[in-house]
C-alpha cells in the first residue's frame, strides 16, 4: 500500500514565536481521517482542535514536526533565505523523514510548480509525486490533519512561552490586540527576555522600531 504524507504549516505570519510544519503520513485510501471529522485547523474551534489532534495521532502511521524559532529566521533573512524558501528546506527534510511514496503540500508560494520544483531539489527521491496546491488543508483530509498537529504545537508553544515570560503575548499575530499592547510595551519598558522570540526581520517590528525611534528623537528636541 502507498505511503501518502500531508504537510501544512502553523505561524507563519506571526511577529513572536515559532513558525511550526507538520507533516502526517498514512497509507493511502485510509478513510479513518475523514471519520474523524477531520478538516482545515482554522475552522475548528482550540476545543476542538486539541481533541482532533491526539485521535489523529492515533490513526496515521507516523509525523515529523519541525519548529522554526523566530532567531532562525530572523538568520536566515539575513543571508537572503525568506521564509517560502526556509519553508521549502523544512519541508524537504520532512519528506526525507517519513520517506512517502507521494505528498500533498499547502503549498506557501504564490506559484506551486516553482515550488515544487525547488522542493524536488532537496529531496533524497526524486521521484516521489508532489502535489502543491494552494488551500490544500481545506481539501484534503490529510493535510488538514496535519495543520492541526502543526496549531496545536504553535499555541501550546505560545501559552508556555506567556507563562514562562510572564507576558501577555495574545496569538502573536500583529493584528492581536495584546500582541499590539505587548510589542509598544517592549519598546517603552525594554523586554529583554522576549528579544530572542520576536521576528525582527518583520515590516511590522521594523515599523514600530522606527515609530518609537521618531518619538525618542521628537522628545529630545
């Protein structure tokens, strides 16, 4: 029986945190997934999500998880690496984990063939059949098991993350209210624990940076 491996992703456009990809491999016609109920992370409600995500663990055969803390691609930006290609590298070594017979990506760049033909540069078989679609966690099951393995990991790593900072973090997407709150605070207050958790490389960290800078140089004058 043909081995099948679903990759989805979890924090991608987060300011803080890990950017987190899961991949899941079952064999394929394997329906027990569907059974479950199982479907795209963001229509699940956190209940819900936690409750899918050890059933899921249950049924499919294996799954790697990669974290990808903010430092890392904060140093990968820097040498010209950006996150689609970071991804990319990531998910190659997924592939070359579970060592599928084919695989269904959520694909993260704009245009699924370059990507896969950059992905089919890394991978240990060549020959293994990529399909890279754009909102392939609402269609097939597989990768939607695998972007609630990969939500869970990110927001359990973020409620740790709160508790161990003692920080109100929110989501840690930029358009979180406490996320807001939280990054003007660290600007004016100086958090230097949670410098290595933030994605400094981010339009919207750099933004507030020089917002802050801006004020800093208004109040001198």
């Amino acid at each position: 029986m043909a081995l099948v491996c679903g990759i989805d992703e979890a924090g991608k456009g987060p300011l803080i945190g890990d950017l987190v990809i899961t991949g899941c491999l079952i064999e394929e016609n394997d329906k027990r997934l569907e059974e479950l109920g199982v479907k795209d992370s963001k229509l699940l409600s956190k209940e819900k999500r936690e409750e899918l995500s050890g059933k899921i663990k249950e049924v499919i055969k294996s799954y790697e998880t990669i974290r990808i803390s903010a430092m890392e691609i904060d140093t990968r930006n820097r040498v010209g690496c950006n996150l689609n290609q970071l991804e990319c590298l990531k998910m190659a070594q997924i592939i070359n984990k579970l060592n599928p017979d084919k695989v269904i990506i959520d694909c993260p760049h704009p245009v699924p063939e370059k990507f896969k033909h950059e992905l089919i540069k890394e991978l240990n078989n060549k020959s293994v059949e990529i399909i890279a679609e754009h909102k392939a966690d609402y269609k097939y099951p597989l990768v939607s098991a695998a972007s609630i393995i990969a939500k869970v990991t990110r927001d359990a790593h973020i409620k740790e993350l709160s508790e161990v900072l003692g920080l109100k973090i929110g989501s840690g997407y930029p358009n979180d209210p406490a996320t807001k709150e939280l990054i003007a605070q660290y600007f004016s207050k100086g958090f230097d624990k949670l410098t290595p958790f933030i994605r400094h490389s981010w339009e919207t960290y750099k933004k507030a940076k020089n917002e802050k800078e801006q004020k800093n140089l208004f109040e001198c004058l």
